[in-house]
C-alpha cells in the first residue's frame, strides 16, 4: 500500500512539474498555448530574473522584429523555448494573441551564431573538416557539427555570402591564417580593427574601375604598425566636434539594398545589443564580397582642415546655440564660417565599414534606428580625413549610414565645395555672325555681324 502510494504521489508531482510554471526553472510554452493567467506571467517573470545566463539581455537585437501572422510591432516577451542546442526567446502579439520567435530560428538545431560563425570560418579558407572542429573547440559544451550540415548552410545562405565566388582565388595567394589582418586598438576603449587583405587585393587588381586605390590599400596595410595612437588619446571625436556644413545644395538618397539584407539576417543572431556592431562587422568583412575593413582609426589635424579651407574652398561652419526666450533654437541656427583660429587642433574616429565598389569607396555607418539619424558631419569629416591619410580626391568617396530597414548614401563633396555661379560671356562663331550669349539660356543680348 506504502509503495503504492509513493507511486501515485511521484506521478503527481511529474503532473505538477511539468504543465505548472511554479517551478523554479523556466517555462517551456508550447505553439499552441496563446493566453496566460496573472499569476503564471508573475512567477514566470521572477524565473526569468533569476535566470540570467541563458536568457536573452533587454530588447531583441533588431528593432524591424515583426509578428509573422499580423506584421504588428506591438509585443511582449513570453518566456523561452528550449531547444537542443540552445534557448529561444518567445515573444506574444498583443494585437492577435499568438506566439511567434525571429523567423530564421524556426527549424534550427543549431544557434544562428554558431551558423553564421561556421560560414564566415570557411569563407576564410579552411576546410569544412577544419571548420567543424574549430567550431567544437570554440564552444563551451563541446558541440559537434558535421560536414555535411556546415554544407547545407553554405547553400541556404549562398545569396548573401557572394565571398564564396572568390574565395578559390583568394585561397592561391593567403593561407587562411593570412588572409586578414587583425589588431586590437586601445582608443580610450577597445575598437578590433579587421582588415581583408585577399579581397582588396583581388577588388584592386582585377577591375580596372579600382586600380587607383592602391593608396588606400597600403594604408589599411600600414594601420596596426603606423597608427599614432597618441592622437586618439586627445582629439575631439567626429561626432562632437562643433562643426557643420551647408546641406543646400546635397542629395540624400534612401533606398534597400545589400547592406540592409544582411543586417536584417545578421541581428537577429544577436541576444545583447551591445555586440550589434561587432557582428554585423565581421559578417560583412568575411561573407561579402566588397567590404575590405572594420574600424578604421582616422584623425584630422588643424593644418589639414586649414589647408581644406583656404586651398581647396571646403566651406565649414560653427555650431552657435543662441539663446531666446529661455529656450536654444536648434532648428534655425545661424551659420558662421568657422575661424582659422578657433579650428579645432585634431579630430579622431573609427570608421565602422569600407567598401570598394562600383569605381567608389563607400564609407559606411550602422546606426540604429537610421531613419532618425543624421549623422552627415560625421561621415564628412571621416571621408575629409581619409583623403588626407591617402592623398586620394574627394570625389572618389561616397558615405552612407544603415540599419535592417533603410540605406541612405550622399556624395561628401557636394557637402563642402559649393561652386560659385558666375555670369561670363562665350562668343560662338556661326556663318551669320558671332553671337555674344550670357549663361544664362533665356537672355541673348545682341548680334553682331562678322
């Protein structure tokens, strides 16, 4: 009777274990479960904030998650689903009560850093075999990956990874120990400088559109040995210097494009926010086929911006907050060309991206949120300091910043060289006779005859 008992009390307990929340482990919610009790969504925020190690930190990494039934942003987190390899967070719309996950994870053994960790070791060169078993040293549980699945996510994501069409050739000249050049930059904080050396070799040397750029590549070379690294101790940053430019005569352009694809894949393998960037870098700089560095250390000195202002005409003004009525009018800010000297004495910052395309180099910035940014000094003064640093001319630069959603781009030297419109005569000679005309299309002043 005694053991009978024990029986009935044990599967009890199983009973209670498993479709209660009151344990202390977290919750497994099933697809179908959609509405939960008050008292259940308390204990299970109490688990959740006891439980830091496995669960996700603060907001999901990408700010375009939607619900895939409803396409609403209005959502709460609903606990984790554990899986094999790893633990998913749950989110519950709160416009059609289901529960969804970030789309990509949907039938995944594995985690999608892992996936996306896996490809970007093969696009370096090694071998699938070599892949699978840096991948198991690399983790905390020893997780085995086999060839075969490494190839199968090779091909699932073979649009976005476009490295694969030159990695043969990249292989004939670099080992993949070789291939990139890395160094760890102590900058007032830490900034991992990356640096592809195979792709801007293969970019530089085969098009003919890019063989001027061989400046650029022998300083992205030079960085970790030449950086003076006592400026960035010193020097105002990019985004805090006081000054502006003149945005009449610029062009902004918002579009999708191959930068937004990625980022939108590449986040949502992300838990904290804070690795955004260092993510989004490194996938770009291994898996793409026209980003060829990371965290590019940049610095402008007071003879550079001197030298721009009073040689080549780049027009530059000072932020002035006026005061009135009590309140600073930041909208309608009056403009003054800015001093020689009050300039600045040095001017520092990292480049987040630089691509090589289309007989361009395209300084590149992930902001969150891009759409509310305007970050257009910033990627100025970086494409100002870059030419100085490569004696390249402004016109071959091209700046742009991104998220998931949005890439906007603009030409820097429309930014800071507005050309003065001057009215001059130019004498066409005709068979009827020479017509002296204005620039102007619509005034033709007289005809003289020969």
């Amino acid at each position: 009777m005694k053991k009978q008992q024990l029986k009935k009390k044990n599967l009890i307990r199983k009973i209670i274990t498993k479709f209660l929340t009151i344990s202390g482990r977290t919750p497994e919610i099933s697809k179908t479960r959609e509405m939960e009790t008050l008292s259940t969504r308390e204990i299970e925020k109490d688990t959740l904030s006891k439980d830091k190690s496995n669960s996700p930190v603060g907001k999901p990494a990408s700010d375009s998650l939607k619900c895939p039934y409803c396409f609403s942003t209005d959502f709460v987190k609903r606990g984790l689903r554990k899986k094999k390899h790893e633990q998913v967070q749950l989110y519950l719309c709160k416009t059609c009560n289901r529960t969804f996950t970030a789309h990509l994870t949907k039938g995944k053994h594995y985690p999608l850093a892992i996936i996306f960790d896996g490809i970007s070791l093969y696009n370096l060169g090694y071998s699938l075999e070599q892949t699978c078993r840096i991948l198991k040293n690399r983790s905390s549980e020893g997780l085995v990956t086999s060839p075969t699945a490494l190839s199968n996510w090779l091909a699932e994501f073979d649009e976005l990874c476009r490295f694969s069409r030159m990695r043969e050739y990249a292989l004939k000249k670099y080992s993949p120990k070789e291939m990139t050049v890395y160094s760890t930059l102590a900058h007032r904080q830490l900034f991992r400088y990356r640096f592809h050396r195979a792709k801007c070799e293969l970019i530089i040397d085969e098009d003919f559109k890019h063989r001027r750029f061989g400046p650029l590549q022998e300083f992205l070379e030079m960085v970790p040995g030449e950086c003076p690294h006592q400026y960035f101790q010193k020097g105002l940053r990019a985004s805090e210097v006081p000054i502006t430019f003149s945005k009449k005569e610029m062009i902004v352009r918002a579009k999708q494009n191959y930068a937004t694809r990625l980022c939108e894949t590449v986040l949502q393998s992300v838990k904290e926010r804070k690795k955004r960037h260092d993510a989004l870098q490194r996938f770009m700089l291994f898996n793409d086929s026209v980003t060829v560095a990371t965290e590019i250390p940049v610095y402008l000195t007071k003879d550079d911006l001197e030298h721009m202002q009073t040689q080549l005409g780049f027009e530059m003004y000072q932020k002035n907050s006026k005061k009135k009525n009590g309140e600073l009018k930041k909208a309608m800010e009056d403009l003054k060309l800015f001093p020689k000297a009050k300039l600045p004495k040095l001017i520092t910052g990292h480049i987040d991206l630089i691509q090589i395309r289309n007989g361009q180099i395209h300084i590149l910035d992930y902001k969150p949120k891009a759409e509310k940014e305007r970050p257009i000094e910033q990627l100025t003064l970086y494409a100002m300091a870059l030419s100085r640093l490569t004696g390249l001319r402004m016109f071959e630069f091209k700046c742009a910043w991104f998220d998931e959603n949005d890439y906007f781009e603009f030409y820097p030297l429309h930014v800071l060289y507005k050309p003065k419109k001057r009215l001059y005569r130019k004498n066409v000679i005709t068979n009827e006779g020479i017509y002296s005309i204005n620039k102007l299309k619509e005034k033709i002043e007289r005809i003289r005859p020969i």
